[in-house]
C-alpha cells in the first residue's frame, strides 16, 4: 500500500489508495408533503452511494425516522449547533461539506426553492 510523501521531514500517515469508493450523496429534505416518501428516496441512494441526510424542522412531520435505512443519519438544527460552542469546535455543516460528493435537495418545496433561486441583488423586490 502506498503512502503519501514526506513533507519537510515529517510522515504523513495518511494511506494513499486507488480503489473507487461509493460516491457520497447529502439528501436534503425540506418542508413538502412529498417528504413523506424520503425514506425510500434515501434507500433508493444508500443502494449505490454513501447516504447522510439533513431534514429542515418542517420537514420532520412528514418524515417517518423509521423509514429511513439503518446506515442513513438523520440531522437536523438540534445537530448543527449542539455540537459547537466555541471558535475552533467543529461544525456540522462545514463537516458535511468536506465529506459531500454531491447534495440533492429532494423533495423541494416551492417555498425553499424560491428562497434558493432569489437573488435580491439582481431582482430587488422594489422593482417586482
């Protein structure tokens, strides 16, 4: 197996491997009464990719905890700030991202999706 170079003297154990991983998917859920299939959508992914997911609060009355696979984590807000307190602790969100390959925000309310398409300094509501 190889390892990664010497830098400046010091080892870097870090393994070096070419064998191809799943790809990493973040399944997003917001609050549309379609959430109510996001536990098959994530067992749909977990087939052929490594699943983590994110739910908005309005999202949980329709997503059954139950439906989700075995190996999909569920976050929420309660996740996000419960695990920082000071400058330096990790962040959830930040984590997810360096761990991410893609996200997908399904299902996606109208509600989120004009909240993700608007740019206020291009279409600034005086002029709507």
């Amino acid at each position: 197996m190889a390892y990664a170079e010497h830098v400046h003297g010091v080892t870097d154990a870090m393994q070096v491997t070419n064998l191809p991983r799943k790809p990493r998917v973040l399944l997003a859920a917001s609050g549309s009464v379609a959430a109510i299939k996001f536990g098959k959508l994530c067992s749909c992914f977990s087939d052929w990719a490594d699943v983590k997911s994110v739910a908005t609060l309005p999202a949980l009355h329709f997503i059954d905890k139950t439906t989700l696979p075995k190996d999909v984590i569920l976050y929420t807000d309660e996740h996000e700030w419960s695990s920082w307190s000071k400058i330096g602790d990790r962040v959830l969100h930040i984590e997810l991202r360096q761990w991410v390959d893609v996200m997908a925000i399904a299902p996606l309310s109208a509600n989120t999706l004009a909240k993700v398409t608007y740019r206020g300094d291009l279409y600034p509501l005086s002029k709507m």
